[in-house]
C-alpha cells in the first residue's frame, strides 16, 4: 500500500510539474491575455493560434518557419538581415539600435514604455522574448 501511494504522490508531483512549465501568458495592461510563448518558443495569440517561435538558439521565425530575425546572446535583437534593431540589457533595459531606452522588462515581467508605464506583463517569460514581442516584432 505504501508503494501505490508513494507512486501516486510522485505522479502528482510530476503532472503538477509538467502543468507549471507549459506556457507563459502574455498580458496587455489591462491584464486580458494577447498571447502565450509555450516551453518550446511557439508563440501563439490571443486565440491560441502559433503565430511565431523562437528557436532555443535565439533565432526568430514567423509562422511559415522562415527566419526573421535573432536574439544573440549578449540580448541584442537583429533583424532578418542581421542588422542589429534593439538590445535588452541585463537589467531590462530595452535599447534601440541607437541606444537610446525605449522600455524596460522588470524583474516581475512588467513591460514598461520609455516613460515608465505599463504596457503589459510577460511574467514567467525572459525578458528578450518579451522584448521580441512587445517591442520589436509584430506577430
């Protein structure tokens, strides 16, 4: 008896585990969802449509699979050409290609504009997918 409820309890554990890694909700400020980036990088809308992924590379894709553009490993967003279009610092800082600060991600996943307002949540998301999302890319 105590090895089926020892098995039981650790598939608890396990489908409790596996629920909680599944996807990220991206919220606008009003809190409503706009979207999800499951576990794998596909990000989806509102309506739970794959729109784009993100390859655990960095590289960018839209819905057909070809390549838009990259996150190198510095948080430095490119285009599809390679030319850098932005940047996420480490403290969340979000840069375009001139420097100057067009948002941060807060360390909650707040998305902030450049004056410091909310303009969504991405909490449970890095904050360079975030900032693909809610800066630099339209999906």
């Amino acid at each position: 008896m105590k090895k089926i409820t020892l098995a039981l309890s650790i598939i608890f554990l396990m489908f409790i585990g596996i629920a909680n890694i599944q996807a990220q909700e991206l919220r606008s400020s009003s809190g409503s969802s706009t979207g999800k980036i499951d576990s794998d990088g596909t990000i989806r809308n509102g309506s739970g449509s794959s729109v784009g992924k993100i390859d655990s590379d960095g590289t960018i894709r839209n819905n057909s699979g070809s390549s838009i553009g990259k996150i190198d490993s510095d948080g430095t967003i490119r285009n599809g050409s390679g030319s850098s279009i932005g940047k996420v610092d480490s403290d969340g800082t979000v840069r375009n290609s001139s420097g100057s600060s067009i948002g941060k991600v807060d360390s909650d996943g707040t998305v902030r504009n450049s004056s410091g307002s909310s303009i969504g949540s991405a909490n449970g998301v890095s904050k360079e997918k975030a900032v693909v999302v809610f800066f630099f890319f339209s999906f």
